[in-house]
C-alpha cells in the first residue's frame, strides 16, 4: 500500500499530468481535462470505474447476477476483472484497452496467474494482486 504522502506527490503530479510510477512495472499516466473531454466523460469514468471496483462493489454484482453470496474479504478485485475477461471475450478486449490506456503501453492479460503483463514478455513486469491497489 502507499503511503499518505505518497497517495499526495501522486495528486499533485497529477494536476500537471504527470506519470506516476509503479516501482518495478510501469508508468501509470493520469488524464487532463482535455483528455477526459477528448474521450468522453461517460467512457472515461467507465474505464476508471472499473479499474476502481472496491470488493463491496464486486460481491454486490455477484449476488445481483448469480444470487451467490461471497463476503466481500473473499474477493480480489484484479482476479475477478481477469476471471471475468476470461470468461468473455468483449470484455477481455475492453479490459486489455483500459489498462493500455493507463500505462501507454501494450499490455496481456494473463487470468491463469492473476496478472496483467506490461510492456515486453521478457521484461516480466507484472500487476498483480500484491500491486494492484497501488495501480
């Protein structure tokens, strides 16, 4: 997790449009006005909407779509994202599209070890659950 500090330096760069860094993988870019309004408000908040699903929110979609009840400390959100583009190919592709548009680079999505490679296959770099909250 980052620290309080940390969450504000990656605020402040923010505000000018400055990248973020996740130690070891990537860049995460953050969105000017002019982009926001560039893509649309509506699909912008889309994007990031989903990036930003919580577990409450997670196990709520669950329980309205299947009736299954999990707890919420049971869920991992980037193993859910990554199950359920696994399971449906538009959304795979919708899911591989809002990462690459917060890292500016290519990315996969690798459901069978919870994981979203960055850049080149033989850079290893990873999200997974151990960072992607920092993401």
């Amino acid at each position: 997790m980052l620290s309080a500090n940390k969450v504000d330096e990656i605020k402040a760069q923010a505000f000018i449009g400055a990248p973020s860094i996740l130690d070891g993988v990537c860049k995460v870019y953050p969105f000017t006005m002019k982009d926001i309004l560039t893509m649309g408000i509506t699909k912008y908040n889309t994007k990031l909407g989903i990036l930003l699903l919580t577990e409450v929110e997670i196990s709520n979609l669950v329980k309205g779509k299947t009736g299954e009840d999990i707890p919420p400390d049971r869920i991992h959100p980037l193993s859910y994202l990554l199950a359920s583009a696994e399971a449906d190919d538009t959304f795979l592709l919708e899911l591989k599209s809002i990462f690459s548009t917060f890292v500016q680079e290519d990315v996969l999505l690798l459901p069978k070890i919870s994981s979203v490679l960055v850049g080149p296959p033989d850079e290893k770099r990873l999200i997974n659950e151990s960072n992607y909250r920092d993401f």
